[in-house]
C-alpha cells in the first residue's frame, strides 16, 4: 500500500509526539512500525475493501487484521484517508464474515490456498475454517470504535447489518453446541490441531456462554467454553447492541443481542468463576461439566487482556484476583528468565514469553510498569528492530516469527498509552 501524505504526515507527528517524550529509539520504532504495517501488510482494492496480511503468512485472519490496526484508531478522527483504510478492512471483515462466520483466516481470492490441504473445509477462499469467537468479536468491536472515532456510518450498509445479525444468531446457536453442525477434523498428531468426537469438540453442557472450537492461539480449546472469549463476546454486543439502535434504528437486533450478552455473562459468573486459593478467579476454560483450565494465553483476547478488551462487562474483584493468578507460576505459561518474565503460551516453545503479552501486561498494568516494560521490550529484540512472536526469557535472541506485525501494533499502543501517562502527569499550565 502506498500512504497518503496525510496519513504519511500523521504517523510522523505521532511520532514526534513519542520522540518528545519518550526519546529518539521509542519515536523511531513507533514510526517505523506504524508505516510498516499500513505498507506491508494492507493491499486497497479496487472494490474498496482492504486485505491485510499478518506479517509472514499471506492470509488475513479477522483476529490479527483488527488488532494489527488499533493504534490507528487514535487518529482517524483527525484523518480521513486513513479513517478510508481502516473502513475498507472493516468491509472486507464484514464480506468474509458472511462468506463463512466459523472461519478465522482468508485468502485474498479464491486461490485455494489452505493451512492444510487436508482440512474438512476445502473453500477455495478461506484458509482456515477453525472457529474462534475472536474472529468475529473483533471486527464488531473495531467497526463500533471506529464509527465513534469519526462519526461515520458508510461502513455499515445492508451487508453490515446482515452480518451483525448472523453474529448474534451464530453465538446463540452455539449456546448448545450439539445442534451445530460444525466440525472441524484435521490429520495431526499434535492434538492442539484438531477437535475431539469427530470435530465436535470435548462434550460440554450448556451454560449459558457460547462454545468456542480453538483458542487465539488457533489451538483447540482443551474445553468448549473460554472464558476470555466468552467475555469479549459480552462486550462485542453491548457495541453490537449500539450500532443497532444509533445506526440502523433495528431495536430487535438491539434487544437480542442485550439479552445474549446477559446470558453469556451469568454464564460466565455461574460456571468460569472458580475458587483459588481462597480467591475468586476467572478460569481460562471450562465445559460445565466440572472441567476446568487454570492458565492464561498470551494470544488476545486472553484473562490478562479483559481489562482491554472487555471492560464494561468485568467483575473488578475477579479481574484482579486473576491477574494476580497469571502473573505467577500458578500459570504453566508464565515464565521468569535473566531477560524477561511473562507469559508465553502452549502454541509456542517452552521458557518463551510474547511481546503481545508484556505490552498488554502493560496496558491493564500501572504506568510505573508500563515504562519498565517498554524498556523490556527494546532490549529484546535481537537487535532486528521488530518485535516477534516469542523469545526466550534467558536469550532474546531465540525467537519465533521474525516478522509478526500484530506485536508491532501492540507495541505502539504501549509506548502510545506511556505518552499519555507522560501528558496526564504534567502540571496544568497556570494562565
């Protein structure tokens, strides 16, 4: 994608921004990154959508495209041809939504592409068909940012409205996963590739909260109901519920999708708070059935991530008793080494935490930590100037995915989000 200059000149201000409160090597990677990702990974269309590429892998996933844009967000009130960009993937969510609403990633035509050949789903569009209720919370979510950013509505056209009720519909029927007839089989030894029972997925009971098939990671569930998930669904339909009402005027959809989001979240208080160590906790999964996952994933939405991204819809008391639980080693996937300490994830090595996870630790965290681990971040990226999938805790400079532009955008938003403590924390001027 080439920049507009007006979006070229906002990046740079941005930036500047940064460089005058953070210095010369923050200012710098916030530039770069920010131009990166619109230049390498968006490709405009001539139909007025936009494909966006995760980094390395020539697929988009609706998960990745919108978090690879949030630092945008910021801006596009002020610029309306990067509010364009960003309305342009919003649409193309919104058509490969309706294409297929249980697939997570897409080809940019219909070339046939796939993860694996050997998947149950041989769409020659999409290229892989593991249902994740990210992939549809977030591009909900960004089109209702984005609308209240810049006061636009062409977004939201009769596909849109099609869309966000098949989204409501969909996380209802899967309320009671065995009326689905969503399957997903994959030929793998490694059990995190495929679903139980014949792609059914581990039996569940119903709840209340809407079955998920694969985690963020794009592993299976070990059981049917992530709780992260199910929350960011809660607060994808209080935007959804909005849009409905401020947009289309379509009080049922509006209804609907209130009385779903109520339902899912008694779910969640009933079945995915749990006790630990005298605290009540969110779990990471559960099946209703008394199966229960103590962890967390590195992978947004995640049970560190809720105060980002789902935070109308928290118990504040479980937020924290839970942050406190994933922050340490009752957390398998917590890692401490000589270099870093964070969360890592099962999709990865062990002893390897994620960027994502330490800038969204930062985020939810206090502004005293979120400086600390901007600093982290910069000292462990192998000296390539961008941030990767994972490393090790004891040597950075082991890493997976040289190039995985989601973690560029979430260390923007970091080092965006420091800035802001910096301005808050200024004196007023005395007039």
């Amino acid at each position: 994608m080439i920049l507009h200059p007006d979006v070229t000149a906002t990046l740079r201000t941005a930036a500047d921004t940064v460089r005058s409160a953070l210095g010369d090597q923050v200012g710098a990677r916030v530039e770069e990154s920010l131009t990166r990702t619109l230049t390498d990974t968006v490709t405009l269309d001539e139909d007025g959508t936009a494909f966006v590429i995760t980094g390395d892998i020539p697929a988009m996933w609706l998960r990745d495209s919108t978090t690879q844009m949030l630092p945008y967000l910021r801006f596009a009130g002020a610029c309306a041809p990067l509010a364009d960009v960003l309305t342009g993937i919003v649409r193309r969510q919104f058509r490969l939504i309706e294409h297929d609403p249980y697939a997570n990633a897409f080809n940019r035509t219909a070339t046939g592409a796939h993860w694996d050949d050997g998947d149950l789903c041989d769409d020659p569009l999409v290229w892989e068909q593991k249902y994740e209720v990210d992939s549809l919370a977030y591009p909900v979510q960004f089109a209702h940012r984005l609308w209240r950013a810049t006061g636009r509505t062409d977004v939201f056209d009769e596909r849109a409205h099609r869309v966000l009720r098949s989204v409501v519909d969909q996380w209802r029927l899967e309320t009671d996963h065995e009326q689905s007839s969503y399957r997903f089989v994959r030929d793998s030894p490694l059990p995190t590739e495929t679903l139980a029972r014949d792609g059914r997925g581990t039996p569940v009971a119903v709840t209340g909260m809407t079955w998920v098939g694969f985690r963020p990671s794009d592993d299976a569930c070990t059981y049917g109901y992530n709780v992260p998930e199910n929350l960011h669904a809660a607060q994808a339909l209080l935007a959804l519920a909005d849009i409905a009402r401020g947009v289309y005027g379509d009080d049922r959809l509006a209804d609907d999708a209130d009385a779903l989001r109520t339902t899912i979240s008694a779910g969640v208080a009933e079945h995915g708070v749990v006790e630990h160590d005298g605290e009540r906790v969110y779990a990471y999964e559960v099946d209703g059935l008394g199966g229960v996952v103590l962890m967390d994933d590195a992978n947004m939405p995640s049970l560190l991530s809720l105060p980002f991204d789902a935070p109308e819809v928290l118990d504040r008391d479980v937020t924290a008793a839970t942050r406190r639980l994933v922050l340490g080693p009752t957390n398998p996937y917590w890692f401490r080494g000589s270099a870093a300490e964070g969360i890592g994830s099962p999709h990865t090595e062990p002893d390897h935490v994620w960027p994502i996870a330490l800038c969204v630790e930062g985020i939810t965290g206090t502004p005293e930590r979120r400086r600390e681990l901007l600093d982290v971040l910069l000292a462990t990226d192998a000296g390539t100037g961008r941030m990767h999938e994972s490393f090790h805790v004891d040597d950075p400079t082991s890493y997976s995915r040289p190039w995985f532009s989601w973690a560029d955008a979430m260390f923007c938003e970091l080092a965006l989000t420091v800035v802001d403590d910096e301005r808050h924390a200024r004196p007023a001027s005395r007039s």
